[in-house]
C-alpha cells in the first residue's frame, strides 16, 4: 500500500556509509520496472534482470529510491522527437536514483564502497564541448540519458561513470535526494535562467505537481513570490504550506488569467514556470503587462501536440521572453541538495513499494499524484 507523506522524511532511508552485509553481497539478479508493448498502450511490469558489471570507469550503484517523472511516460509512449528505448536497447526508465555504492570499476580512485550516489537524467558527458564547459550539459551532442539511452533507476542495481555520478551529502536522506536529481535540480536552473529578483511574482501552472511544488519551495528560498494554479484542496493546501502566496484553482475560477494578473500587482506576473503541458495555452496570458516577463518552458508535451507563441508586437512592447531549459548540470543540483539540507527543500511524496510500481505509473498518467511518486526498492 502506498503511504503518503507530506513535508518531512522521519522514516525515510538515509544510506549513510555503515552497509549492512547484505549491501556487500551483490546478488546476480534484482527487480526492475520493464516497459511492455512500447508505445502509445505501454504498461509497467516488475521483471527479475540481471546485476550489471561495472566497466573499469564505472561504479555500481544499489538504489534504495527512485522517483517517478513524467518524462519516464514520454519515453515509454515514445511520444517525443527521440529514438525509442528500445532503439537503445532500454526496457527499465528512471533517472532520479538515490542509493549507494556497492562495487567499483578497476580504474576508479574518486569513490569508494558505501560513499551515497544518485543517478540523474544526463548519465554522461563528452567532457570535452564549449556545452559541457559552460554547465549546459544536457545539450552535449555526445550525451547520454538515463532510462532513454541507458537502463534506468526503475532497476535497482545500476551503473554510473564514476566522473560524472552525483555525490549525496549524508544531511539529506534519499526520499529528498531522488526527486532532487530532476525535478527539483530541473526547475532550479529555469528559476536561475529566467533572471528574476527578490520580491518577483512567479506563477506555477500546474504547481500541485511532483515538479512544481518543489518549484514553489525553491523559488520561496530565492526570495520570489509564488503563485501556484492547480485544483483540488490537497494540492491548494499542498501549495499554500510550501510556500505559495497564493492559489488559483482553475475549476472553480471564474477567469483564472485575471485572477492571477490581479494578485500580481494587477500588472501580471514576472515568469511563468510551465510544468505542466496543458497550461502552454494560457501561459503568455499570465503575464499581462508586465515588462521584461519571462515564460519558461520546462514541460514536455507530446510532439505535434502543442504550439507556444502571440503576436510579435507583444514581444516587442513588452520585451516579452519564451526561454526552455531542459535538465540541469552538477552544479545545478548540488545547489539543490544544499537547499535541502538547510531544509528549505522537503520532501513531498507518495511511497510506493517496488511491486506498487506499475500503480504509481498509472496514477501519474493520470495526474492522481500530489508531489512526486516515490519508490522504495527495500519496501
């Protein structure tokens, strides 16, 4: 049965450095979530796969976390503009790992057995590009992604190129840390690209969402002001206490562009931090008159599906920007896991138990989930 918590992480696994003998004793097979029938009627089923080896510049991580993202939904509908999983040879999504190293490759010197890792949407770099020079990683010509190009965190056992696996620092327990690999690390570098000020209004469509809400919290700690848009009194409420000045419920508003223009100073607000693909349609909306407003675009709609722009005089007179940011660099999430460890990132989840896997899938197809889903491999 799935269990629900909300802003704190009491019973959470920490995966500090003291393994059990069970950590060491690398079976030859563990479970892992396994897409069925790729495409548009995909479903999730928990197979037995076999432990990977490390090669000599890699490290093999045991997960005790993964989250569920819904960009794990796009790769197994193959609903984007990118080769399938399966073109890569890929049956298990995920990219939002927390767990620990349990055995390394013959050449790695920078970890050890029993140090916490995390497994994060860009598996590995070129190292070598003007991109990968200037914290852009995600766009390296030569990258690759976790659970797209190579097996993802739904399998509990998985590799990582020892240079570029992310470190988790022992003040932050692993139901905070998966989800920070993405979603949160994610919405913090849009926050950073969209320039904005102290006292700036930022609305979140969407913002209930297992990426907005953490959006909110983030933004809350950079000295923003958020709006959350959403429906339901669990997310309002979910909302309010991360850090929301306000919530719009966009069932029960009556206009809910003017209600938000209203709350911003009756001008409209700064950004716009798009999660969730059906608010492109009124994210330009959102920031009335606002000069210099910024629309970010971090939600990933299904290719052909969705179309994002107005009249080119608003841009003009209104110095108006469309800007996308896609996933974010190292630095991008230790940021993260630092504002979480001076607790102004917490954790806001649903667990489920490897089994319950499929369930949480399902439940995020159809936006049943406050927060991010969470599974927990030892559950």
């Amino acid at each position: 049965m799935a269990t629900t918590a909300l802003n704190t992480a009491h019973h959470a696994i920490v995966g500090a450095h003291d393994l059990s003998s069970a950590y060491y004793q690398i079976p030859k097979e563990c479970k892992a979530g396994v897409v069925v029938n790729e495409g548009p009627n995909f479903f999730v089923q928990i197979q037995t796969v076999l432990v990977p080896e490390p090669g000599p510049d890699e490290v093999l991580i045991r997960l005790n976390v993964t989250g569920v993202c819904f960009s794990d939904i796009h790769f197994m509908r193959g609903d984007l503009d990118l080769p399938p999983m399966s073109a890569f040879g890929v049956r298990s999504p995920g990219h939002e790992g927390a767990g620990i190293v349990v055995k390394l490759g013959n050449n790695v010197k920078n970890w050890k057995v029993g140090d916490r890792a995390g497994i994060k949407p860009v598996w590995d770099i070129c190292g070598t590009c003007e991109f990968c020079w200037t914290g852009r990683d995600a766009f390296c010509a030569k990258s690759l992604h976790a659970g797209l190009m190579k097996p993802g965190s739904y399998q509990q056992y998985v590799l990582s190129p020892a240079r570029y696996t992310m470190p988790i620092p022992d003040g932050v327990d692993d139901y905070t840390a998966a989800p920070i690999m993405c979603s949160a690390s994610t919405v913090y570098r849009s926050l950073v690209e969209a320039r904005l000020t102290p006292g700036d209004w930022v609305a979140f469509p969407g913002g209930g969402g297992g990426v907005g809400i953490q959006g909110v919290q983030i933004a809350k700690a950079m000295g923003l002001r958020p709006i959350v848009i959403d429906s339901g009194d669990e997310k309002r409420d979910l909302g309010l206490m991360c850090g929301a000045e306000h919530f719009v419920d966009f069932k029960k508003s009556a206009d809910v562009t003017a209600e938000v223009v209203c709350l911003a100073d009756g001008v409209g607000v700064h950004a716009v931090i798009v999660t969730a693909p059906g608010a492109y349609s009124k994210a330009i909306d959102l920031v009335g008159k606002r000069i210099s407003a910024k629309v970010m675009c971090i939600g990933l709609p299904a290719k052909g599906t969705t179309h994002l722009g107005c009249e080119p005089s608003k841009f003009c007179f209104q110095n108006l920007t469309i800007s996308g940011t896609l996933v974010a660099n190292l630095s991008d999430i230790s940021r993260a896991l630092e504002f979480a460890s001076r607790g102004l990132l917490k954790p806001i989840y649903t667990v489920y138990g490897i089994e319950e896997l499929p369930e949480a899938v399902e439940k995020l197809k159809q936006g049943q989930v406050a927060g991010r889903a969470i599974i927990d491999f030892n559950k």
